[in-house]
C-alpha cells in the first residue's frame, strides 16, 4: 500500500497522513493513533527514504575514530557499537565512522557537520572541559555525550557512577582489613578516570587512610599495562595488598603480575576489576572469580542510540541526562590481607 491508498482509505490527506506517522506535534494523538491503527491493519511500511526527506534528515549518527584508538577505544568499542546498532536499526538510521586527521577532533567535527552526512553525533571518552563539547553546543549540532564534562551548559549525556563504584568498591576492602589499596585506572584527564580517583580518596579519607601516590597509577587498558604497572606495584617495601583494576583488560595483566610475584590471589593480593560486561571475557570463569563493579557498555550504546532519538524528536536536552547505578560483584578474589602480606 501506498501513501496515497492509506490516505483515501482514512479520508484524510497524504500530509496529515506522513505527519502522524512521523510524529509531528500538530498532529492530535487522536489522528497520530488512528493512523498508526490503520496503517498495521493495512501492512503499510513507510520508505524510510521518503520518509527521512519529508521529515529532513539523512538517517545516519557520526562518531569519530581517532588515529591513536587505544587513547579511547579498544576492547571494549564492539560491544558499544552493537548496542548502539541494535537500537538504531529500530528507526532505520546507519553509523557513520569518520576518521581524525591529523590528531586535530575539532576539524574533524567541524568537516562531518558541513558535509551535512549525519543528523547528530556521539562523543566519546570526555575530558573535565571538553572543547568538543563546547564546540558542538556553539554550533547547535544535536550529539549525546558518552560520560560528563563540567561545561555548565544543558546537553544530553549518559554516564555511569564511576566516583560511586570505585568508593564502594575501596570501602569493601577497607572493611576486609585492607590499608594499602592501589588503583590501576584510565589515562588521567578524562572525566571517568578523574572520578574514580575521587572516589578512591573519598574512601580512604572517610577511615583516616593516607592516600600513597605511588599507589595511583593512570595509564590505557591493557594487559600489558597491567602487568608492568602491577609488577612495579608489588615491588614495594610494604607493597600494596588489594588492587583496584579499571578494566578487565587491565585485570588480566594484573592477574599476571601477581602470580609471578609468587603471591596468592584474594589472599595475599586481593583484586576488583571494572568489568563492562563483556560476552568473551566472563569474570565469574576466571581463576579465582574477580570481583568486579559491573556496568554493561553493550546496555548503554543501546540507551545512547534511544536518547538520540529523543534529541532529533525534539525533546529538551536538559531532560535527556542519567547516572546509571554500577553494581559490586563478589567473588573469590578479593578477601582479607592475610598476616605476612
């Protein structure tokens, strides 16, 4: 069925039909449900091509890719962009990857905004003051933010409770009997990193813990870093006896580190990883279990992708804001310091 047979069937017209389907507000909910009846009871499917130039969009999201992608994507990128598919499909609009030139992000927002290729953008990997951000809200370009920025200025964003998780997470083993708690987080500057240490210090200071800084190391997830920065951790006289891990992937180096060391996991070194959830890397199967804080990036791609949406709908971006909640997961490898540690 075409446009213009639905239309004759409700004795309405082809505009106020393809305004109802597209959600105009001018549209009574009356007209926009009795439409929306119609056209199931009739299989009509709107040309999502016709459909994205009544309504003047081309149908796609960008996103920037870095030249250094290890700085804010790795490991966990997939399963972000399979979150961020999964919704998107629902309203038929494509992800566009746009590469960085020469290190320079603001050009490259400024070059995928007047190609006029996107409806609105996704910012990744924030900073305290993000010029990006602040860039974007200059040009009234519609984006949401994947985590926070202190910009004082209303704009959609999601983030999780990075100063929360890792707070809860240096309490639990404070309350195990733990004082020498190190962190090995993500590169310093960006706004997850920076509350996260937050929240490690706020939990030490709350016991009359004194903050050790060699026991706070920034650095990208990997195996790698975690190894070498474990290694030096545990070469310490005293050495720290509970690790706090920002990634899984950082975890496995960790693992590593530890056992060379000819140390006991969850005994004489304890640890909590980040975990984002990911479906080949299950920390209730690893050796001991991790305990973890535990948040999906797969849920929030999807949640993103559904404030987007919103944004392009029209909704006011000083509502389109959450913190989600990150839950503490015990397991086997974090308990008490045992006496020689």
């Amino acid at each position: 069925m075409k446009l213009k047979d639905l239309a004759e069937q409700l004795g309405l017209s082809q505009t106020t039909v393809s305004r109802a389907l597209n959600g105009y507000p001018e549209v009574s909910e009356a007209t926009r449900e009795r439409v929306s009846q119609a056209a199931l009871r009739y299989g009509y499917s709107a040309n999502a091509n016709a459909r994205r130039l009544a309504i003047g969009r081309v149908g796609a999201i960008g996103i920037l890719m870095p030249n250094d992608r290890s700085d804010r994507f790795g490991p966990h990128t997939s399963e972000f962009f399979s979150g961020l598919a999964e919704r998107l499909a629902h309203d038929e609009m494509d992800l566009l990857m746009s590469p960085v030139i020469d290190n320079s992000e603001i050009a490259a927002y400024q070059r995928l905004i007047s190609s006029k290729r996107v409806d609105a953008m996704i910012v990744t990997g924030p900073t305290l003051i993000d010029e990006r951000v602040a860039m974007l809200i200059k040009a009234k370009f519609p984006f949401v933010l994947h985590g926070q920025t202190n910009i004082d200025v209303p704009h959609a964003w999601l983030d999780i409770d990075n100063c929360g998780a890792f707070r809860q997470a240096t309490t639990h083993l404070l309350d195990l009997g733990h004082r020498r708690i190190a962190m090995i987080d993500g590169l310093k500057g960006h706004t997850f990193s920076e509350h996260r240490e937050l929240g490690y210090r706020e939990a030490l200071k709350e016991r009359g813990v004194m903050v050790d800084p060699r026991f706070i190391v920034h650095d990208r997830f990997s195996d790698e870093t975690g190894f070498r920065e474990a290694q030096k951790l545990l070469s310490y006289t005293p050495h720290p006896t509970a690790i706090l891990a920002g990634s899984m992937m950082t975890a496995l180096g960790v693992f590593r580190a530890v056992r060379s060391k000819g140390y006991q996991l969850g005994k004489e070194v304890s640890i909590i990883a980040h975990d984002d959830v990911f479906p080949y890397l299950n920390a209730s199967n690893m050796v001991p279990s991790m305990t973890t804080t535990r948040s999906s990036i797969r849920a929030a791609g999807i949640r993103i992708a559904e404030m987007l949406v919103r944004v392009l709908d029209g909704e006011p971006v000083e509502d389109i804001h959450e913190v989600w909640p990150v839950e503490l997961v015990l397991r086997q490898s974090s308990g008490p310091p045992v006496l020689s540690a």
